[in-house]
C-alpha cells in the first residue's frame, strides 16, 4: 500500500520558511578559541601520550632483555634434590622458567608462575632462532626467550598490567588538562571578545539610535587600535551627514526667506487686479494696469531663475559616478556665446589657453556663465569685460573674470560665494544671490577653489582655480 504526502488545503497560506539562525559573532569568536585550544591541546597530549606509552614499552624490553641476559650469564645453585638456575632466586616480580627442546618442558619455581611459551620459544630452545620477544595477549604479558644451552632456553615474561595501569592514569591526567585548557580558552575567548566587540557594541547602538532619533552625535573614542580608527570613521561619517542636514536646513531657510518677498508682491499685484476687475466703480488706468503686469512678469521671472538656481544647487549637491573629458575653452567660449546676447553694448576681451581637466562640463559651463552674468550686471554700458583662461604652472589654470564696475566692499569680499548674500549695492539689481554659490560649489566639486578681489584700476575681479593639463 503506497502512501500519499499530504498536501495543503486549497488557499491556504504557504509554509513559512524555517529561519536559519546564526551563532553571534561573540559566541563565533568564543568557539574558534575554544576549537583552536582544544586542538592544540589535543596534539600536544596525543604527543605526549603516545611518547611516555613508547618509552614505558621500550624500558620494559630493555629491562627483560638486560634480566634475560643476566639469568644465562648466572651460574647454577644447588638445591636439595636438583640443580635450578641461579636467576630463579633473583625473580620475584617476573615469571621465568628454563624451556627444555627435548621433551618440551618448561622449569620454573615452585611458588612461582609459570611464564607463557610457545613455538617461538621452542625455536630458540632449538637453536633455530637467536631470540624472541613478543607480547602474549592471553596473559597479557611481554615475553622473551634467550638461548642458555644445548636443547635450553630462558624464557622470562613481566606484566603489561602496571604500565597500561601507568598508561590509563595518564590519559586521565591528560583529558582533564585538556578539557581544564579549552574552559580556560573558552572563558578567555568570551572576555575578549566582549571587551573587543564593546566598540561595536557602541556602533550599533549609535547607529540605531540615529535610526530612531536623528541624533547625530559623535561617539566616544577609546584605543589606538582598529575599532578605535572604524569609531574613527562612523564619527566623521556622522560629521559629513550632520554637515549635509545643516546645509539642506539652511537651504531650505534661506529659500524660504527669499521666496517669501517675490511671492508676497506677486500675491499683492494679483489681488489688485482682481479686485479692480470685480469692482464695477474702481477701476485701474491703462498705465496701471500695465505697470503691475510688468511687475507680476519680472516677479515671475525672479522666482523661476531663484528655482532654477535652487534646483542646480540640489543636483549639484548630489554624487556623480562618472566625469568626462572637458575641454575648458570649449566650455568658456559656449558660454561666452550665451553671454554675448545678454550683454548689450558691452564687449568682452578674451584671452584664452587650452586646458583640460576630467570633470562636468555642463556644471563648468553654468559655473562659468554665472561669472560672464555677474561681469554684466556690474558693468556699465560701453565697457569691457575681460575673460583671462593661463596656467599657472604648478598643475592648475585660472579663469579670471574682470568687469569695469564699482567693484567689492571690502567687508563683503569673503562672502561673495555665499548662498543667498546679496550686497547693499546688489539688492535693487535682480538676481537671487545664488550665481556665485554655484561658481564655488561647481569650482570644490572639481578640486578647485573660486577667489574674489578689485582691481586697482576699480571693478571686480572673480577668479576660478582649476586642476587639470595642459590641452
């Protein structure tokens, strides 16, 4: 009768899966010393075992052999009725005995054992063999036979029983040391690795308590060693994240801060339009009505190049894989072309060597723009705007942008490149105060670094250093 699986029920839910469970790394670190004890322990015990167990075998042959010797060499005594050989009087703690070939008769003494024999023992009796020496495991005995005449043979035997004994009581000793030693090794291994494991300990801690709480405080360091140097590392990474955040909140502030005047004009421009257009009494003149439009469309036109600026700084905030060869010519003359058309009556002077550098074209370009837009905006009608791209020599290039305008208060030079810092003469002219944050943060993102300063002849002078080879 064969018999069937039994199968689920229709729609019932599968069998969960049997959860693999996993030893700790602790528990891990505490096994691996306990193993490498206990086998350590295990050979040197094994050596040592089988050492003493050769060596308690070998003074055993050795001693029958010298004994066995020593009873041929002796002469024999007189007893009352015959002769015996004299090493029976010299035996007390072996059997020995005189094996005659003849009638296959073996001697010994009367109040004595009778040593084991057999054909090897006639053998040498017989002359066929110079001796013998085997263990009897009917009686578990060492037995030796020498030669001690014509037709004779002494045969002497001594108990394994004291040295197995010997043998026995020494792998006890043996176990319980090796045992004693994979505990100590064991305990050893828990107390290192619970003091060694107690930095990451803190780790994960840490790090669920970011998890859970946002709190990016650094973690307590203690040590040289290489838990010391990774705490090392998760309390600057933890640096870098609280960095970031503070960045993204003061970005955010400061968006909001200057999103908040263009809307507020925009929503009161709107509401008087509405309003007049509701009203069937008030209403605006033509110029009015023309001069909120213009207003609503240059609000307009603030906000979109404010959220632009936003979201360039947002992408370029974000981590590129890959860059690409970037001929920087290239790049400034595109972007010359794109400021030419917004410059007016202005001209520029340009003055550019090859260099090229491994980077993000499209972020040098906008970079670059930023600064050709800046130039513009500070210089009067009729002026020059020079564009200086030389090497310096030392593995960088400059990009120097001089325009022909009042120039930079000296309080407000280190902070030019600030998110949203608009100047006291800046602030009636448009712009969002982003452009210069753009060139700086596009410049870092590349290796370089952005500089700002006046020219003695008066204007500004914005420079952008950049790695890179000559082209």
């Amino acid at each position: 009768m064969s018999s069937v699986a039994p199968t689920a029920p229709a729609g019932a839910p599968p069998p969960e899966p049997a959860v693999q469970r996993r030893f700790s790394l602790r528990v891990r670190v505490t096994l691996l010393a306990a193993i490498c004890v206990a086998g350590a322990v295990g050979l040197v015990s094994l050596g040592a075992y089988l050492t003493v167990r050769d060596n308690l075998y070998q003074q055993i042959d050795d001693s029958l052999i010298q004994r066995a010797t020593a009873a041929v060499e002796t002469p024999p005594v007189q007893s009352r009725l015959q002769q015996i050989p004299g090493a029976f009087l010299a035996s007390t703690d072996i059997q020995i005995g005189l094996l005659y070939s003849g009638d296959r008769r073996l001697v010994y003494p009367g109040e004595g054992r009778q040593p084991p024999w057999g054909e090897k023992e006639l053998a040498v009796a017989r002359g066929e063999s110079p001796y013998s020496l085997r263990t009897d495991t009917a009686t578990d005995t060492r037995v030796i036979a020498l030669p001690s005449g014509i037709g004779e043979a002494m045969v002497l035997a001594q108990s394994l029983g004291p040295t197995k004994h010997t043998l026995a009581e020494l792998s006890i000793v043996l176990l319980l040391i090796s045992g004693a030693g994979v505990v100590v090794a064991a305990l050893a291994g828990t107390a290192v690795a619970r003091g060694g494991l107690r930095p990451v300990e803190r780790l994960t801690s840490a790090t669920e308590r970011v998890t859970r709480t946002g709190d990016l405080r650094p973690i307590p360091v203690s040590g040289d060693d290489e838990l010391a140097r990774l705490t090392h590392s998760f309390n600057t990474m933890l640096g870098a994240v609280s960095e970031s955040q503070e960045r993204q909140r003061q970005l955010v502030a400061d968006a909001g801060h200057e999103l908040r005047t263009p809307l507020t004009s925009l929503r009161t421009n709107l509401e008087l339009l509405l309003a007049a257009s509701r009203s069937r009494t008030a209403t605006l003149s033509e110029q009015d009505r023309s001069e909120i439009e213009t207003d609503i469309r240059g609000q307009l036109d603030e906000l979109t190049q404010l959220i632009g600026d936003l979201v360039e700084l947002a992408r370029q905030d974000e981590p590129r894989a890959e860059f690409e060869r970037v001929e920087l010519v290239e790049t400034v003359e595109r972007a010359l072309d794109r400021a030419r058309r917004r410059a007016g009556e202005l001209d520029f002077d340009v003055e550019l060597q090859p260099w090229v550098l491994t980077g993000d074209s499209n972020a040098l370009e906008r970079a670059v723009l930023n600064l050709l837009d800046n130039a513009v905006k500070f210089s009067p009608e009729g002026s020059v705007v020079r564009v200086r791209l030389r090497p310096l020599g030392d593995g960088t290039a400059v990009l120097e942008v001089a325009d022909a305008g009042p120039g930079i208060a000296e309080d407000d030079l280190p902070k030019v490149f600030d998110r949203f810092y608009r100047s006291s003469e800046a602030r009636t002219l448009p712009g969002s105060g982003l452009g210069l944050a753009i060139v700086k943060q596009a410049a870092e993102r590349h290796g370089g670094a952005v500089y700002a300063a006046n020219l003695p002849e008066g204007g500004a002078l914005l420079t952008i250093r950049l790695p890179g080879i000559p082209g």
